[in-house]
C-alpha cells in the first residue's frame, strides 16, 4: 500500500479522498491556494502545502506547482478527483516520470478518451453503439456543410477535446450551420486550447444514462451498473439516480457487459463512467464519451452496490486485483444525488460568500457531502458546487420521500443555493413518474428568463 498520498483537489472531493486515505491507514498531504487556506481539507490532512493564488491556472491547475509539493512532502502516489488535473494526460505522464503513481488510467487511456473523436472510433471498434456522426475532427465550413446534410439535420457540433458543454452548438438549419461552426470552434480554442471539433446527428430529447466501471492494472474490467443523469442544465448534471428507471433487467446486464469488455480491450483501470444518450422512440443507447475518473455522482452508485469507490481506486492503483477489491456486489435499492450549486435558484447566477447558519439533514437513508461549515467562506474562482445529498431507499418512492425530507432540513444561509429548485423538481409529477429527459429543465429556466 502507498506510504503517503497527496490530493491535487478542493472542496468535497478532496474531503472524501482523505476519509478514504485515513480508513485505509495512509496520511495525506493537501495542496490548496491561498483562497482555500481555511478549508476543511487543509485542517484535516495530515499535512498541508499551499501551491499558489486563487486562480485555478496559478494553483490547483498548476504542475509544477503540485509536483512540487509532492516530491517536498515525500509521497508517492496523487489522487486528483474529478475536475482540474484529473483527466489530464500530461500530468499522468510526470507523474509516471516523477515516480508517482497516479490514482487514475494510465496517461495512454487518459488522451485516448479525452479525444473524443478517438474515443468514438475506439469504441465503435469494441462494439458499442454510436451515434451517426462525422468519422474524424470536422476541417472546414465546406467540410461541416455536406457532412451535415449527409447525416441529417438537426446536428450536434461538439468540441474534440472537451466537455461540460463548452465548445457545444445545435444546428437545425442549413444556414445555421457556418456561424455555429465557427462559434463552436472559437469556444473550443478558448476553453481547451484546440479549435477542434466534430459533429453528431442530434438525438432530440433523449436521456443521459451512464454505466460505472472499474478495472484493475491486470486486466481485468467491471461494471457497477447505470446512474441516470437526465436532469441538466445546459449540459451540467443537477440530479442524479441508480438504478434508471427507464432500463429493465435484460439491458442492463447485456449493455454493462458491453461496456466492461469494451473498455477492459483498451486495458481500462481505476474507476470511470462510459456515457450514453438513450433515444426514447426507439429505446437504443448511443456512446457519447468515457470520463477517465471518479465521477461528481459516484456515491449513488456507492449506495446501492455496498463498493467505496475511492477506497477501491486507491487499492487498484496499489496493484490489488479487481476481485479481491469489489468482489462480487450485492446491489440493492435506490439512491438519489442532488448537487447543492451555491447560486440563485431562479436566475442560476452565482453567489459567493460568508455562510452565517449551515446544518446538515440527517436520518434513515441520507449522505450528505460537503466541505462547507458555518463561517466558511465560498470563494467566486471556482466551480459553484458546494454540497452533495445523497438519499437511499428501498425503492424510489422511499428515495424521493426521504430526499424531501433532507432538502426541507437543509440550512444554508448567508449565501443563495439550489436548495429550492430540487424541492420544485422532486415534486414535479413528470419526475416522480421517471418521465425525464436532458431538457427537463427547460421549463424553470423559462420561468426565469420572463
């Protein structure tokens, strides 16, 4: 097992990584910036080291920076969480060269799925469904032009080498189509430093489910099951559940199964989501992307399959067999996450502050992650995520029942959170009968643009 371990992370996740090091016995190490000096994980790591200012490019982004404190610190191996360096395959690579193991895949896999082209083609060559789209990184306007009338419209422009829906356009029109291509391409540049961009046939209203998995350095490759992820606000994930409730039994043994061989033919390891679109009309799954890492939602899956995720990421990474990490789980129940965003839950702008009364719900059934405490300030650098809810029930009656409770008990004043925008989505009739899609939200964003 590792003598020490450093997360390159803040917030919950960074939290949760630590609980996860001290059950397993391994001291931490935490790097922060200077807007973060107060945190939760600085006071509760064993050791701490500042990498730099508030923004993220000068500290949590920063290589040098984190390898730096690293090598300082002794330790050898770092776990990045999700976001900032976690799927970066440049920081993998001087991991591997620093003599530190990276608690993730390996940098190969990482620039493999992160290239989202290539991400389709290697997929598609393991089997798994994907939506009609170009073969490769789209050239030119021209190019985009008769491609897109080949496939069909309406089309998807997405960035190669992105995500989150940055570099993202919709086009449902041939004369739409340039000035969305060039917009996308300009995004794109702006927010992964490459203009590249291919297009997909446009699956309108459909569902986001994806399928967790988790491999080891032997070669050998599982699946914990689906998460759905419908509930989205412009591409950014609000609520998320296990099991679907649009998947039966048959297709979800025979498409975990896919997707575990799939991945375990690219010599897949650790833990990470393979992501799909389901078309309601005809009920198909299309692949869209892998994310190569520990995912916001993981403890949904946690719930209901009796697996740590982060526990077992650490000890795959250490050289422990898959069987002998997860073994053969016993699923069971329904979990529910809500994402608590620190921002107006009419408008969605931000809102960033000093929080003056925080309590945690509690009772049968609830979870909550997060790093806020009363007097904590909620810096404006950083993503807007601030706490997790997550709610366990027999069923997924008992799953909502409870996480209505836990939202109503939930106290966060001093700044404006989400809190009552899930009140409104848990109490939808639309939702409590699992008749979700990614534009679900369509309907409150609406409201609040009048």
């Amino acid at each position: 097992m590792f003598r020490k371990i450093l997360i390159a992370n803040r917030g919950e996740i960074a939290l949760r990584v630590l609980c996860a090091c001290q059950e397993l016995g391994i001291p931490t190490v935490a790097v922060y910036s200077e807007a973060d000096r107060n945190s939760l994980h600085v006071r509760f790591a064993d050791e701490a080291v500042c990498i730099g200012p508030a923004r993220s490019s000068e500290s949590y982004l920063n290589i040098p920076h984190v390898i730096s404190a690293a090598e300082i610190t002794n330790v050898d191996a770092i776990h990045p969480g999700y976001g900032f360096l976690s799927e970066n395959a440049n920081f993998a690579e001087v991991c591997e060269a620093s003599h530190i193991t990276f608690i993730g895949p390996s940098p190969e896999v990482i620039r493999m799925m992160g290239e989202k082209d290539r991400a389709r083609r290697e997929m598609s060559a393991a089997g798994l469904p994907i939506i009609p789209g170009s073969p490769g990184v789209v050239p030119d306007e021209d190019t985009a032009l008769k491609l897109a009338g080949d496939i069909g419209y309406p089309v998807l422009i997405k960035a190669a080498e992105g995500g989150g829906g940055r570099g993202m356009r919709v086009v449902h029109k041939k004369e739409e189509l340039i000035s969305a291509f060039q917009t996308a391409r300009n995004e794109s540049q702006q927010a992964f430093g490459s203009a590249n961009v291919y297009l997909e046939k446009l699956i309108e209203r459909p569902r986001h489910i994806e399928f967790q998995v988790i491999g080891d350095t032997h070669g050998k490759v599982t699946h914990l099951r689906e998460r759905e992820c419908s509930i989205q606000r412009r591409h950014q994930k609000i609520i998320e559940e296990s099991p679907s409730p649009a998947l039966d039994a048959k297709t979800r043994d025979e498409m975990g199964a896919r997707v575990a061989k799939a991945l375990a033919k690219i010599g897949y390891s650790s833990a990470g989501t393979v992501e799909f679109l389901r078309d309601e009309a005809s009920g198909k799954l299309y692949f869209i992307e892998v994310n190569a890492r520990i995912q916001v939602e993981h403890p949904v899956t946690e719930m209901i399959s009796g697996v740590d995720l982060v526990k077992a990421q650490i000890r795959l990474a250490a050289g422990e067999k898959l069987d002998a990490v997860v073994g053969k789980p016993c699923f069971h129940g329904h979990a529910i996450e809500c994402r608590i965003n620190a921002e107006d839950p009419d408008t969605f702008a931000p809102s960033a502050g000093r929080i003056t009364a925080f309590r945690v719900p509690g009772g049968p059934g609830i979870r909550v992650d997060t790093a806020l405490y009363s007097e904590a300030v909620v810096p404006p650098y950083y993503d807007s995520l601030v706490a997790k809810i997550i709610a366990f029930g027999d069923n997924r009656a008992e799953a909502i029942a409870r996480m209505s409770r836990a939202l109503d008990q939930f106290v966060i004043e001093g700044i404006k959170t989400s809190i009552p925008l899930h009140k409104k989505i848990l109490e939808d009739p639309d939702f409590i009968a699992g008749k979700l899609d990614t534009h679900f939200l369509d309907r409150y964003e609406a409201v609040a643009a009048r």
